[in-house]
C-alpha cells in the first residue's frame, strides 16, 4: 500500500516490466474513489513513457474510459447501469 500522505496511489515499473500501483487507504476507502483512482493509474501504465504524466495521451486515455462509461456508475448515485 502506497503510506505517502501526499499520494492517493502511486504507479511504479519493475525490473522485470511488470507495474506495481500502491493505493493509500487514507484516501481510497470509498469504493468509487478507489475504482476511480485505479483507472487513473491504469492510464498511467497505458502512457508509462509519456514525457508529462498528465499529457495528452494520458488525458486521452481518461477520456476513453469515460466514453466507454467508466466513471457513470460511479459518480452518479442511483445510477443502475440500464444504458449500457
């Protein structure tokens, strides 16, 4: 688990080019905010050598997942997923 109190989650490559993402239980309790913190680091993964880690292919990335409905489920109360 990531214990930086600066960091909701962190996203490191390993030697062996696997990634490793720590989340911070301070701040994932919630279960949306833990599901929307791991897309986040998801992109980070997809975009791993991406010069700004918040660029356009990472910011591309967040779209996407937003058009696929990612995030639908998880920030709107109540809602049932029928739509999809």
């Amino acid at each position: 688990t990531e214990h930086d109190p600066r960091w909701m989650a962190t996203t490191s490559k390993l030697p062996d080019g696997r990634f490793i993402i720590k989340m911070n239980a301070r701040y994932t309790a919630a279960q949306r905010v833990a599901f929307q913190t791991m897309l986040h680091e998801e992109c980070h993964v997809k975009t791993w050598n991406e010069f700004d880690e918040h660029g356009p292919r990472w910011r591309a990335c967040m779209v996407g997942l937003d058009m696929q409905g990612a995030f639908k489920a998880y920030l709107l109360d109540g809602y049932d997923g029928s739509d999809r």
